[in-house]
C-alpha cells in the first residue's frame, strides 16, 4: 500500500482508518467490518514492549495511540 508507517503520521494521513484496516485484511483474504472480535484479534498483538515503547518515546506519529498506552498505565 506504499505507506512507511515509521515515517509518517497515521493519524493525519488516513482520515478513516477502518476502510485503510479493511483493505490491509483484504490483501490477506480476511474480512474487517469494525466487529468486536475483529478488533480484539487486532489489538491482541500489541505487547507491553509496544506500549512501554510508546509511552517512553518522543515520537508524535500517533497522539491518540500514546494517550491510549498512558492511559493503560495508569489503571
């Protein structure tokens, strides 16, 4: 899809992110329609690596990513 998610900003560059999830599950012959339990297979692969490398990093690429990390640390 040509996107290197290292270097641009998610969040401003796909303004509906679930038709963008869609065509990436597409590409692999699976099917996303914003179900509960699709999201949770999603989800289910980010670690506690990824959160705390999130919440200790200064990269801006995703705001409402790191916001949700802070907040799972606080609970």
């Amino acid at each position: 899809m040509e996107y290197d998610l290292s270097v641009i900003n998610a969040e401003q560059t796909f303004f509906h992110p679930a038709s963008k999830v869609s065509q990436i599950m597409k590409l692999v012959g699976l099917k996303y329609d914003k179900h509960l339990s699709e999201v949770e297979r999603i989800t289910s692969h980010i670690t506690f690596d990824d959160i705390v490398d999130v919440i200790m990093s200064d990269d801006k690429r995703c705001e409402s990513f790191k916001s949700f990390c802070d907040d799972l640390i606080e609970y």
